[in-house]
C-alpha cells in the first residue's frame, strides 16, 4: 500500500487523501500484515463482506482507548445499498494497490482480487438540484461572500475545492471563462462563463493581483472546507431549503445545461469528465427526448 501511493503521488493522484484514508480505517487492520502472496479469494470475499456487517465508527477522539462505534440496522435495504457501495469503494482502492503490485512484478498470481467482484446495484443515480426558482432563492436570501461562493458554483459547476483554489489570473476577461488548473481527474479545462458569470467574476478580480483568490471570505482569506458549513447552513435555513449540500449546485449547473438542449458530452467537458458516462447516468434523463416526446404526444391520458 505504501508504495502504491507512494508512485500514485509521484504521478499527481488527486484523489490520494481519500484513498490513503479508506486504506488505513477498512484495508490496514485486517488484510496488513497478510502476504499478498497468501491472499486468497475466500479471504478478499470475507473482508469486503465484513465492511457491509460491522458496526458503524463514529468520530473518535485520539486519546480514546477504543474506537466509539454503533450497531446499524442490517434489515434496512437503503442502509445495506449504502454501505455495499462503500465497500465497493474500498475494494475498488484495495484492487488497484494490488494491481499496481502485479503489473509491476512483485507477485505472479492476481488471481485473489481479480475473480472477487464489487456489488452489484448499489449506486443510486438519482440526484438532488435545485430548480429555478429554489436557484433564485438562493441567490436572494444570500449576500457578501457566500453569496459570491454561491453564485460562482451555479455559473459554473466546479467542485467547491476548485473554487476555492481559483486565482484572480485565472480569469481570462478576454475570452470570458475561469481556467481550472486542479481538478479531482487531474485535467485541467477552461470554462466558459455566461454573461452574468463573467459580470461576477469581473467583479471579483477588480484590481486585485494575479495570484489573489478570486473567491474570498468576509475576512478576505481564501475558503476552505471546514469554513463554508456555517454560512452554508444559515442561508439555506433563509432560503427555506433543507438537505441541500453545496456540491449539489454542481448537479444543478448540470441539469440546467441538459434541460435547455445542452449535448451530454458538451455536459462532461464543463464539469471536468473524461467521458459522458456519468454525465448519461445522472442527467440523460432530463435532455429533451424524441422517445418522451413521442410517448407523451400518444400515450393514453386520463
């Protein structure tokens, strides 16, 4: 495991955080001191099953003797659908250590890993956004900086850390679109900005220098992660809207697009997506449909 991050962060992992974490709380403290060598099928089949049955951890604190844990209810289908899809990611970071393993000569044999496969049917592809006029609430019952944060992330569907890390150079006025250097796929890509996304980010550029955040708090440091939640949670609560996180303007950005005739690859370019794999899983649904069309116009209607 070491190593594989080790040579992934060499390469520019986005992700690693992430990964690094799945493997020290779910892969470390049951499969770490076993050879790779001596992993069989069985053995990887009852670790991955093991993640779906056990009890749920809760924030510990580091002094603690042990860790603070409790019992989840296994005859609930949403719960076991949403601890199967964790472990399927799990194995899935378990999978590419011990790939990156093989292909790299140190064992012989995938045969182990290879044969056990993830669950099945367990990714709900249903998403929440905010229609239009939740959209415009939003944006009237917010001001100052979060309502800059806010606005930025409907025009233009980037991960909050991508926000965050914007510079005041990486406007580009001229063309009118922000450039995202850092993304979670490691590409990076332009975005072009409609009217009132470059009026804004024209706006918060203004006569700053170039290394600058373009998005600032009310304080004028940059945002980071655990520093958006409060005034996040209070201009929902404004708003009137609840169960609404900030990556969900990101589905929004999307939706919007795909409801107004954008193609889905054009879709997944925007959001930073080698593919339309996800864009289809998501939002295909919502883009105008010959067979909906079709299907409404002559199906019987009550």
């Amino acid at each position: 495991m070491d190593r594989y991050f080790e040579a992934r962060a060499a390469e520019g992992m986005k992700s690693i955080a992430d990964a690094q974490s799945r493997a020290a709380f779910h892969i470390r403290p049951r499969l770490g001191t076993i050879r790779v060598s001596d992993l069989t099928i069985e053995r990887v089949r009852t670790w991955r099953d093991g993640m779906v049955s056990a009890e749920k951890r809760l924030r510990t604190s580091k002094t603690a003797d042990r860790a603070n844990t409790v019992s989840v209810d296994l005859g609930d289908p949403e719960v076991i659908r949403r601890r199967r899809d964790t472990a399927n990611r799990t194995l899935t970071t378990l999978k590419a250590a011990l790939n990156w393993a093989f292909n790299n000569r140190l064992v012989t044999d995938d045969a182990a890993w290879r044969l056990v496969k993830p669950y099945r049917g367990t990714t709900a592809a249903r998403v929440r956004f905010l229609t239009p006029a939740e959209q415009k609430a939003l944006i009237a019952a917010s001001n100052g900086a979060i309502r800059d944060l806010v606005s930025a992330a409907l025009v233009t569907g980037a991960r909050f850390g991508e926000l965050a890390r914007l510079r005041v150079a990486d406007y580009d006025a001229a063309n009118q679109s922000v450039f995202v250097a850092e993304s979670k796929s490691g590409k990076p890509r332009h975005i072009p900005l409609p009217a009132g996304g470059a009026e804004l980010f024209g706006r918060l550029a203004g006569d700053r220098g170039s290394a600058d955040p373009l998005l600032r708090q009310e304080n004028g440091a940059a945002w980071a992660t655990s520093t958006y939640n409060r005034p996040w949670k209070a201009l929902l609560a404004q708003a009137n809207l609840s169960d609404v996180t900030l990556h969900e303007l990101r589905h929004t950005y999307a939706s919007t697009m795909v409801r107004n005739g954008a193609p889905l690859m054009v879709v997944a370019q925007a959001l930073g997506h080698s593919d339309t794999r996800m864009a289809e899983k998501h939002y295909a649904h919502l883009a105008p449909s010959y067979v909906a069309d079709t299907i409404r116009r002559l199906a019987p209607d009550i």
